[in-house]
C-alpha cells in the first residue's frame, strides 16, 4: 500500500509539472506557428520546403502537449459531484458518427444507473476519450465495442471496455502505462499514462485484459457516492 501511495504521489507530481509546461509552451508555439504559417502563404519563399516542415513538427508538438492539458494545474483540481451516465452518453455520442463510418458496431450494457461520482468531469471525460479512442485505433476494418457499467459493492463500480481488435502482446501491456510507449506511427504513447494518473488520483483501479490478435479488455473501476 506504501509503494502504491509514493507512486500516486510521484505521478501526480510528473502531472503537475507536465500540465504547467504543458500551459507555458503553448503560447510561444501559437506565436511561432502563426510566422511560420505567414511564410508558407509565401509562394515564392525559397524556404518552402523548410517551412512546411517546420509547420508539421509544430502540429506534432501541440498534439502531445494538447495530452498534457487537461491535466490540473498544480492544485486546480476542485473536486465536483457529476453523474457518470452523462459523461459516458455524450462520448458516445461523440464517437458515434466516426464508428459508423469504420463500421464499428457499438453495444452499452448498462447494469447500473444515476451513478454520482465525485471529482474532476474533464479528466474523467479525457479517461474514456483515450481508452474508447484506442479501441477504435486498435480494429482495423470491422468490429465490435462492448461498454459494461457494473455496480460491484456498495463504493465501486466498473465500466469495462471491450474490442475485437488487434489485441496486445504481453510486452504491450508491461508497457502500456509508461510515458511516450506505443506501438503506432503517428501515436503519442501519453494516452494510457495520463489515463492511469487520473484512474489513481480518483482513488479507482485500471486493469488491462487482452490476447493479442482477439482483442481486448478495459477495466476501470471508480468509487461512487450516490445510486
Ligand atoms: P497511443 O495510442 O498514442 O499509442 P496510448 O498510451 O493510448 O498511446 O497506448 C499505448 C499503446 O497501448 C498503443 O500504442 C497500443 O499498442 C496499446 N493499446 C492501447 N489500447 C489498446 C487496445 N484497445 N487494443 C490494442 N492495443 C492497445
Ligand atoms: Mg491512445
């Protein structure tokens, strides 16, 4: 229990840290990218082949800054009572049209209702964004997305998130939780850590199911409290 408080800390330290660079590097960028778009616009610029480079690496740098922000502040986070149904109802309802489209079939089971969490709605939304996005991610052509809401005690509940995708292999899931590790081209490998961070700080537990080349398995279990 010693080891899992001074790594809750530690991560929560790492968040702190990340989220105020996070905030301090974005407005520097925004004034470089604005330049650096001003002289793509040039048609004649000789540095064109340069710019548009530079232009695509600053797209790259926001991308993986833009995970870190919706991490708290250092001590920004005020805890507010919110309902779970919500949260999951408009991220699905986000990633409906996209599912559609990749003709990913998508089935909620929902066996518990009116569940009232209390914490940070931002970070909780960010939570089932990255784990429902790397489902999505993880099914190449067709499939299915199964979300379970389990009530499992009188203070826990669970919301599984299943795929038939890719699956892991056992290095993947060792790994999956360390800051920059992924598997695809153009990833961020920061989805799973900051996921993590906020499943601990909200004083809940995640746990990675998956064969590789079946799919795999979501589990995340929070404290509720209100049914
Ligand atoms: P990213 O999605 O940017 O790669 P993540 O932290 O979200 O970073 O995930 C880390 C790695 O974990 C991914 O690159 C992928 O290999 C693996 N992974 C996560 N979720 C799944 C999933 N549902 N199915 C298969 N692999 C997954
Ligand atoms: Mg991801």
């Amino acid at each position: 229990a010693e080891k899992l408080i001074i790594q809750s800390e530690k991560l929560k330290a790492i968040g702190e840290i990340a989220a105020g660079v996070a905030h301090e590097v974005r407005n520097p960028l925004t004034v470089i990218s604005g330049f650096v778009q001003m002289m793509n616009n040039d048609k004649n610029s000789p540095y064109a082949f340069y710019t548009n480079l530079i232009e695509s690496e600053i797209d790259r740098i926001n991308l993986i800054i833009g995970e870190f922000l919706v991490l708290s502040k250092p001590h920004a986070m005020q805890p507010k009572e919110f309902k779970i149904d919500k949260v999951i109802t408009d991220i699905l309802t986000l990633y409906r049209p996209e599912l559609q489209l990749r003709n990913i079939s998508l089935t909620e089971n929902w066996h518990a209702n009116d569940l009232t969490v209390k914490g940070d709605v931002n970070q909780i939304k960010q939570v089932f964004i990255n784990i429902i996005k790397n489902a999505v991610e993880a099914i190449e052509k067709e499939g299915d997305i199964i979300i379970t809401i389990d009530k499992t005690s009188n203070h826990f509940f669970t919301i599984c998130v299943t795929d038939n995708g890719s699956g892991m292999k056992k290095e993947v899931v060792e790994n999956i939780f360390k800051p920059f590790y992924t598997t695809k081209e153009t990833g961020t490998g920061l989805g799973m850590m900051i996921t993590e961070k906020i499943i601990l700080e909200h004083e809940g537990q995640i746990t990675i199911n998956s064969e590789y080349g079946k799919g795999s398995s979501i589990t995340i279990k929070l404290p509720y409290i209100k049914a």
